[in-house]
C-alpha cells in the first residue's frame, strides 16, 4: 500500500501544546447576524445507562452535568422497531425515516440530500470525525447515497468527490486497497487535499484535510487509542476558525456501542469518558463562540446497558455481598435495544431540543436553528 503523507507529520502532543487544546486559542466575537455553526456529536451506542456511567466512573464531574436543554427522541427505523446506525444517522442527516441499513436514501432506495450536502451547498465549510472507517454507518449517511451500509468501496467513491472540507478517521483499505483498483488517495490529492493516512497532524487552511490513518478503525481506548477524537474536534474547530466561514461538523464516538456489543463494561466505560471529554472541550469552544450551536445524541442504546449494585463473591461459599459504595455495569443482550436516546443541545436554537420527538426530528430543528439566525 502507498503511504501518502503530504504535511509534516506532527505529534498529537505538540499540536496540542501549540494551540490547539483549548477553546480560548480560538477564541472569536460572534455578531448577531453571521451564519450558525453547527456541531452534532453522536455517541455510537450512546443511551441513558451510557450517559450515566459517566456520573459513575472516573475522578471529575461529568461534561452531560453543562447541559440545561435535555431531549429525548424515539429511534426506530421504517422497517424495524431495533434500528440501526445507518438507519439511525440517515434520519439525522436527510430528516427522513428509512429502514434498516440503508445510507442517505429514503425508504424507497431513493437519495435525499443530507444536512451536510444542503449546507455545503450555502456556503458553509463541512466536517466528518469518526473511530471508525470514515465510510462505515454513522459518517457514511452525511454523504453517501447507497442501498446498503456494507457497500464500503462505492461508498468511499463518493467521499472521495464529496468535497468534504475536513475528514478524520479510519479506512484506508478502501481507498488504496480496493477490488476495482482505483487509488481514491490520488483522488483526494487531485482535489486539493492535504492528504495523511500516518497520522493526525496540522490541517492546513488553504485546502481540505483529510487524516485516512488506519485501515480500517482506530484502537479502542482499552487498547491505547489515546485522545483522538478530542484532538481531532480542536484541530477540526481550529481550521474551520482560519477560514472564517459558517461550518457543520459531525463527530462521533464510535466504541461506544462496540462496547455494548461485546458486553465489555470497561470498554463501555473508557469509550463514554472519551466522549464526555471530548464534549468538555467542544462546550468550551461553544462557550467562546455563541453563535454555533451543539446537539448531542445517538443513534441507538447498544447492550441493554444498566447500572446496578456492585457485589464481591466469597470464592470459596459464593456468597455475594453488596459494596455500597461502587456501582456495576450489566448488560442484557450485545444487540441494540429500543430505548428512547437522549438529546443534549447547547448554544443558539438549543432551545428546540426539548421534549420527546422523532430522531428525524432532529434534522429539523438544526434547521430552524440555523432559519432563525439568518
């Protein structure tokens, strides 16, 4: 496989040190009359019993505890009451139901232009973050168009002519390793991407950035993933600020629902607090940009997760004993379940997030948000 590595490669640390850790770096006055930025951040696998792990585990107070506007919306699909992540995303991204692993086309196979396409299309700059492949369910429905979620190489096709301004993420096997040939890496490059399938280093302001730069998704946090996706969001926010132009950007905490899936507690755990201190440094830029709004949520709850008393178990009689100082977590099934999801919403037009609705409500409200500013 070719390694395109067209900036200098920059450790994570160092781009931190050099300003891109906190909000305040980038800090800029918002007047009343500018475009909204937008900000959704979906929590793979993300229910109440994952929220609340993170009031539960670790040694700081939890990010979701910054919210004042809390929803909820009901998840189902068009053709199963358990849906899906692409089932799930392709409601958030068109503001249409459909069924169960399709990707940005209704429930007659038919493509809908999603938010980032409508947006794009206005004048807005775009952004897709994912743990995943940067072609798999939850990023795929914000620009893909295909029958089916495992179409991976036509779905790469497509991102590889979407324009997309900045991309961070997984799946380089289906742009340099794929059946048909094609290197979609030159693609990319012949579209004035500064292109890294290495590492995450420094976006470049003057072209799109795209960071390809594992084969298929990145570790989980039990295996040493680090602070990517935190980093990846600053870095995102950072080149968006250098061009001064309105953004959306997408970024999902992808092993969350991996997690549940594997009946993984610690998993479960580790991957919420990622995601919980990844929404602490985007609340902080929110905070030092009101005119950008931020919605939280998920496509479904993963693992029938719950958080339950804690018990040490005498190896020898076997006799439990409850610990009432801890908590455990429990999971009922590795399959998703059909939990109303929350919805968390900060900024201008948060407002509208209240209340229990349809997950393709979600969709709309993004654009009242964005009618009523303008």
């Amino acid at each position: 496989m070719k390694n395109y590595l067209i900036s200098a490669s920059v450790a994570i640390s160092a781009l931190v040190m050099q300003g891109c850790g906190t909000a305040q770096n980038i800090k800029q006055e918002a007047s009343s009359d500018e475009p909204l930025n937008v900000i959704l951040m979906i929590g793979d696998g993300m229910g109440i019993p994952q929220v609340s792990s993170a009031f539960y585990f670790g040694d700081r107070n939890s990010n979701f505890e910054r919210f004042e506007t809390i929803g909820l919306h009901k998840s189902y699909s068009t053709s199963h009451l358990i849906t899906d992540s692409a089932a799930g995303a392709t409601a958030f991204s068109t503001g249409e139901k459909t069924y169960k692993r399709a990707i940005g086309v209704s429930k007659d196979s038919i493509p809908q232009e999603t938010i980032l396409e409508k947006l794009k299309a206005e004048g807005y700059q775009t952004g897709l973050i994912s743990l995943t492949s940067i072609t798999h369910a939850t990023p795929a429905a914000f620009y893909a168009h295909v029958k089916d979620r495992d179409m991976h190489e036509e779905i790469a096709a497509q991102l590889a002519t979407a324009d997309v301004d900045f991309l961070a993420g997984g799946g380089r096997k289906f742009f340099s390793q794929r059946s048909d040939d094609q290197d979609l890496f030159q693609t990319l490059l012949n579209r004035n991407y500064n292109l890294d399938t290495l590492a995450l280093s420094k976006s470049k302001p003057d072209m799109r950035n795209a960071f390809i730069i594992e084969d298929e998704g990145l570790p989980s946090k039990t295996e040493g993933r680090g602070d990517f996706l935190k980093d990846a969001s600053l870095e995102a926010l950072s080149y968006f600020d250098a061009n001064n132009k309105p953004f959306f950007l997408m970024i999902e905490g992808s092993y969350i629902d991996w997690g549940g899936h594997a009946k993984d507690a610690e998993m479960m755990i580790q991957e919420v607090a990622d995601f919980d201190q990844t929404i602490g440094a985007v609340l902080d830029y929110v905070e030092a940009h009101p005119n950008t709004l931020l919605v939280i949520t998920a496509d479904h709850e993963t693992g029938g997760a719950s958080i339950g008393k804690y018990y040490e178990v005498d190896e020898e009689t076997g006799k439990k004993t409850e610990v009432p100082e801890k908590v455990a977590v429990y999971f009922i099934t590795d399959q998703h379940s059909g939990e109303l999801i929350p919805v968390f919403a900060a900024g201008k037009g948060a407002d509208n997030f209240k209340g229990i609705y349809q997950n393709s409500a979600i969709y709309h409200k993004i654009l009242i948000a964005i009618k009523a500013q303008n």
